[in-house]
C-alpha cells in the first residue's frame, strides 16, 4: 500500500486523478493540506474520511502518520505570467520551502508536484535551480516533464511541469514520466536539459478550426475583464484575447476576479495592453483553452455570446460534472467560486497518465 499526503489539494485534483487509474487500490491518501473554504469544503464532499491538516504551515511534523508519497500543486501565481513573477520574494512562493520542510522531516521514498511552465525559465532559471538544489540537498533524484491538457483527453491547452523526485536509498533510475523526450528534464542544477520552445498558438491570436484553446490559470487578478478581440495578432501578450471557433480548442483556464466584462469589437484595440489572459468567446463545438477561474469563460454560441458553465469547466480538468456544484454541508457553490476552484484545480487525466506509467515499486 502507497500512503499519500496531498498539500494545496483544492478540488481533489490528484486524489481524482489517482482514482482513475487501475492502481487505485494500492494507494491511501493519510491526509491533505488545503486553506481556501470553498475548495475545502468541496473537498470534504467527496472524500469525508480524509483528515484535514489545513494550513501547511501549521503542520507539525511529529504530529503526522509514516508516508511514502508526497503530491501536490503548489502555489504557482507567484512563478506564472499573469502575475508578477515574485517568485521566492511572494509569500506563495517560499511555500515551496513548506513542501522541502516535510520531506527533509518525513523522507516519503516518492514525491510528484505540479506547477505553471513558467517555473523554468522564471528569474532567468534561477528559480528553478533553487529548487532542484533544495531537492538535492534533500538526498531526492529529480525529473521533471511538461504535460500538455490537450493531449490527454481533455480539449484545453494547459502546459504544467511536473516535477518527480525518488529517495536516492530507493535505488531506481529517473523514469520518464512523459513521452515526449525533448521537454524531459534531468541531471544536476548545473546540468538542465529542457527544451524552451513553447507552444504558441495560443497567444493573443484567432484559433481556427484545427488548433487547441489556450490555458486555465489562477491569476487572482483583478480586471476590467475584456472579453475578447476579432482579429488581434499581437504576440506580446499571453493567452489574451482570443476567440475559438466551432471546432477549435480552448486556451488554459485562468482563476480570477474579475468585473463587468465587455465585448471588444473586430479589430478594435484593447486599452490595457498588459491585462493578461483576457476573457475570449469559444464556439458551443469547440475545445476550450485553459479554463479561468472567473466569469470571464465565454462561448460564441448561434452568433450570441454566454459563459462557459461551471460543468463545462469541470470537464475541461477532467472531473464529473457538478463535482464543485455542493460543499461538504449540502450547500451551494456560487459560480464565482466553482470557476475559481476549477482554475486553481490540476487536470485529473494528466495525473491519472503519469501514475498509471510510475512503477513505484
């Protein structure tokens, strides 16, 4: 049996995503760590019998049972585009020292962690360096992959690093953890092989029929909200503005705050050409880009406008539908907060690939 402990676990994104592969029964989830109510209360929903550690900087180590498996998304606004790229300078990010803490205490044989592919090249790399330092230091053998949404059953373009480490006692070789090799990573701080190329049909641009919607990201940003833009080709902006058509993909959804959202018409330019990942229309047939967490999810639908649902946003990370519908109480979830949880959430397919091609033991 593979005990688990899940930190930031929102929504249950990796409990799901385990759930669905055939292993499922070799896993037990000992706890998880999650300090937002409403996802909180989602949580405990779908899994009662878990015990809630709340805030992982008030967990004491001695206080928590023997585990071999640490997984996680932790806090990654502070290394993403849409925001300000604190990195460790942002109270969210040092949390990744939260994560370090509890293994060099506990020493589980495994760990997975999820974070925005911006991690990589934020801080000129240096950031990231820090962290594979940190995971060395710990005695940890490292691999890291980015993951595309996309190409594991969900139609939304959400690029994720995925970080994998084993004990060094345990023996074994750095598995890969994908299949594409030239976005693996491995080695030393001082030896990185990744592949900087980025996708980038998703930015600022029109998506036609064939192409995949952009990304679903937590900015916690607050906005004006512009919805869209017909025929913008700007390339300085991420994700923004754009408008997939009926057989396109959606962009990556985003979790934000955002108020009174407005059409932008063809060609005209938006005022603020810095508001990250602004709202786009989708067609009623297409595939989403990466899902926000906020109103700003829209569908062209018959030549009229509407927001992506809540359910269809769930479906975009690969969970039931109405998953973030109730809390633990039976009481409702605004919509407001359902996109929030979903933005925020980990795709559960990705999770459910990588664990299913992980021989642990």
């Amino acid at each position: 049996m593979i005990r688990y402990l899940s930190l930031f676990s929102g929504i249950g994104g990796f409990e799901r995503g385990i759930e669905q592969t055939t292993k499922k029964k070799d896993f037990k989830c000992i706890g998880y760590s999650e300090v937002d109510k409403y996802a909180q209360s989602i949580y405990k929903r779908h899994y009662p019998n878990h015990i809630g550690y709340g805030d992982v900087t008030k967990i004491k180590t001695e206080e928590l049972p023997e585990f071999d498996f640490l997984v996680g998304g932790f806090p990654c606004q502070s290394f993403s585009i849409a925001g300000k790229q604190g990195g460790f300078n942002d109270t969210r990010g040092t949390l990744f020292f939260e994560i370090a803490r509890l293994l060099r205490d506990k020493r589980p044989q495994y760990f997975l962690l999820e974070n925005v592919r911006n991690l990589l090249s934020h801080d000129k790399g240096k950031t990231f360096n820090t962290i594979l330092e940190v995971f060395a230091g710990l005695g940890y053998n490292v691999q890291w992959q980015v993951y595309n949404s996309k190409n594991y059953g969900v139609p939304q373009n959400r690029e994720r690093i995925y970080i994998k480490g084993h004990l060094t006692t345990t023996g074994g070789s750095r598995q890969k953890i994908l299949l594409d090799p030239e976005t693996v990573g491995t080695g030393t701080p001082n030896n990185q092989k990744v592949n900087k190329k980025r996708d980038t049909t998703r930015t600022n641009t029109i998506i036609d029929v064939k192409n995949i919607r952009p990304t679903l990201t937590a900015s916690g940003q607050q906005s004006g909200g512009r919805i869209i833009i017909v025929g913008n080709t700007s390339k300085t902006n991420h994700g923004t503005y754009n408008i997939v058509d009926s057989e396109g993909i959606c962009p990556t959804i985003i979790a934000g705050n955002y108020k009174s959202p407005r059409l932008i018409r063809v060609n005209e330019k938006p005022k603020n050409q810095r508001d990250h990942q602004g709202d786009r229309v989708y067609s009623d047939n297409g595939i989403s880009p990466t899902i926000v967490t906020s109103i700003r999810n829209i569908i062209q639908q018959n030549s009229n406008i509407r927001k992506l649902t809540p359910v269809e946003c769930e479906r975009l990370q690969g969970f039931p539908d109405n998953w973030t519908q109730y809390g633990a109480d039976g009481a409702l979830i605004s919509d407001t907060q359902r996109y929030k949880c979903c933005g925020n959430a980990v795709t559960t397919n990705v999770i459910q690939h990588i664990i299913e091609n992980w021989d642990m033991y």
